[in-house]
C-alpha cells in the first residue's frame, strides 16, 4: 500500500511517499529521503497513561522505561532509544547511519519483541520514574493542562499523566507492570517507521521478522480492556486561575485555531487589554482529540474583566486577514523545519492517518474553584 501525508491547509513543503507493508502483525512505514544521510525510526505503541488501571498510576511509565532498555547484546549497545509516554500512546525513537538499518529496525522492533519484563530492571527503573513524576509535585501548575483537559473534552483519561504523583510509583507492582505489557505490547497494537535513504531501508522490512520472529510463540493476546473512568482531578492549589480551552481534532490544528490563540490573537490580546499577562500554555493530545489550554492568574479585583474579555474574544473571535497570513507563513516555516530530519519524517509517518471526520473546534472560558474547573461567568 502506498498513501502520502498531507499536513492540514496544504503548506508548500514536499512530502515524501510513504510504503507500509505488514511484518509479523507489525505496520512497518517506510520513507524514502534520497538527500538524507542517516536514519530516523519511531516505533508507536497503543498504550499509554491512559491504560493504567485504577489506583495504578505510573504503569504504562514504568513499562515504558522496562522496554526501552530491554534486550541484550550487539543492536541494544549500538543502538540507543530515546521513549516517552504519552496519554493514549508510547513513543521509542532511535537514529543510526545507514549502514546500520537493519540494526535500527531490529532494536525498534525488539521493544514488541518477547515483551518480558525483567524485576531487577523494574526496580532499578523505579526512581528515574519517580524522579520525572516529581517534577510536577513541585509545580502544580504543570498539571492544569490536565486539568481543564480532562473538564473541556469527553474522551478518557484526558489528566491521566497529570494525575499520577511521585508517591504513586512505588505501590505500582511488578505484576500489573507485566500484565499490561503482556496486554499492550503486541506487533497488532504498534507502528513502525523508518526514514532514511532508499537503500538503506531495503534491509527493514527482514530485520523487523528476524526481530519478532519469537512473538508468534506468545499465544493469543489478552482481550483489550477499554480505559477506565477515573474520578475528577481536584487541585485547590490552583483555585483562582483562570483558563480558556480549545478543544480540536488531535492531527488538525488548523490556521484558523492557530491564530486564535497566537500571541497577537483575539484570546491573548483579550487578557492584555484586561491587564492581566498570561502565564502559560500547552496542548494536551488523546488518541483523537486534543485541548490547547492558556492560563492567566488574576488578581481577584481583575478576575471579572478578565473573563469578561475572554467570554468575548471566545464568542466573536477578530480574525484579520493580516494575523491569517502571519501565522500561515509561520506554519510553514515550522512544518518545513521540523521535517528537515529522518527522525522527524519518521515520527511524522507513524503518527500519520487517514483523515477523519473533523468535528468543530470548540472554545471555553473557566476558572478553578475548589480545586474543580467550572465555567467562568
């Protein structure tokens, strides 16, 4: 099957044709880049934050970082892999030289391999989790994306990261580690691509089936068991804040969307004219849908002009002609450097689709009131 990416509004940037071919269960993209002097590969596993079953918080982390050092010998030493959890998916990227696809491939795809869990790396994995959980213990702003996320959009386990703490890591058990490996880290529940130079990359598709080679001899998998609700998030520490959420579909963000929440658009120019800077910004992406949240901390003398600002901004948004083609051009600039590398071709291509239905972004004024957002009046 041979498709190509078109990126949202259809900036001038060339986009390679991309080859997917099934290997032992595996969807294996290839993206050739003849002017590319090394090899970007990114392997994605459905299984993400959003996977840890309830009073769990930390498991699909700690699987992340039991697979990403998994194996042994030549390829694991060779081959470094850089991972990341993210909400509804886990990320493992790696590079190499050319000469090395085959290499690249087999240490990508060996994270699926026999998905065993090691307990004497499980626990000394345990305090670089925690260590990295930590960090929002000490900032509870870094949770409000969590926060209004999860209160902006219907789809599970929008706060899944943002709730999970420090204290949380070592009650996670090496049994619930491995089941949800055993669960999730199946060839069937994964994307494999790689870029680089043609030639190079003739060698992947036999490394990937020399790599998985054993997975056949793991039986059936597990029936997958949908995300669990979890109950509301509640931070006192952030009452007062006040946000506003774009609610979008998570691969289409759109010029449109862009300049309502750029730095000389109608949302942050609301809280300037209030007098109130703002103090922070994220995107916080699911499996479909994805929230950018802006926050603002008022005073409370300023919390009712703020919001009014805002509930107006929101309502009408003032799209000029001249902030339209400021942020398209921007757009561009941005896409065409973020794709000047395999790596970045790759991670392109595994979190590519087919286009779905689009549904209307949606805005919304909040505020944090007993450690809950509710909509600002």
């Amino acid at each position: 099957m041979t498709w190509t990416i078109v990126p949202p509004d259809r900036p001038a940037v060339p986009e390679p044709a991309v080859r997917e071919v099934g290997v032992s269960g595996l969807r294996v993209r290839l993206v050739p880049l003849p002017w590319a002097r090394s090899l970007g590969g990114c392997l994605a596993v459905a299984c993400g934050s959003r996977d840890d079953a309830p009073g769990t918080a930390g498991t699909a982390h700690l699987a992340e970082h039991v697979r990403a050092v998994a194996g042994t010998g030549r390829v694991r030493q060779r081959v470094p892999v850089f991972a990341q959890t993210e909400i509804a998916r886990t990320l493992f990227r790696a590079t190499a030289a050319p000469r090395a696809a085959a290499d690249l491939a087999e240490r990508l795809a060996g994270v699926l391999g026999d998905a065993t869990v090691d307990e004497r790396l499980l626990e000394s994995e345990r305090m670089a989790v925690e260590l990295e959980t930590a960090r929002m213990d000490s900032g509870p702003l870094l949770r409000a994306g969590g926060l209004f996320a999860a209160a902006a959009c219907e789809e599970p386990g929008m706060d899944a990261i943002a709730r999970t703490r420090r204290e949380d890591i070592p009650a996670v058990t090496y049994r619930e580690v491995a089941d949800l490996v055993a669960r999730c880290y199946r060839p069937s529940r994964a994307v494999l691509s790689v870029a680089g130079p043609p030639e190079a990359l003739e060698s992947v598709a036999e490394a990937v089936e020399r790599s998985l080679h054993r997975v056949a001899a793991r039986g059936p998998a597990p029936s997958h068991r949908p995300p669990t609700p979890a109950p509301p998030m509640s931070l006192p520490a952030l009452d007062g804040l006040v946000a506003v959420t774009l609610t979008r579909p998570r691969r289409d963000e759109g010029h449109r969307a862009r300049a309502l929440l750029s730095n000389l658009g109608p949302v942050v120019t609301a809280g300037v004219r209030a007098g109130v800077p703002l103090i922070g910004r994220t995107t916080v992406e699911n499996e479909h849908l994805a929230v950018d949240v802006l926050c603002w901390k008022p005073a409370p003398q300023s919390r009712a002009a703020l919001t009014g600002h805002l509930h107006t901004a929101c309502a009408a948004p003032q799209l000029s002609r001249e902030l339209i083609a400021r942020v398209t051009q921007e757009a561009r600039q941005e896409l065409a450097f973020t794709r000047s590398t395999p790596m970045a071709q790759a991670l392109h291509a595994t979190l590519s689709a087919p286009a779905a239905p689009a549904a209307p972004p949606r805005l919304a004024v909040w505020h944090v009131a007993a450690g809950t957002p509710v909509p600002a009046t």
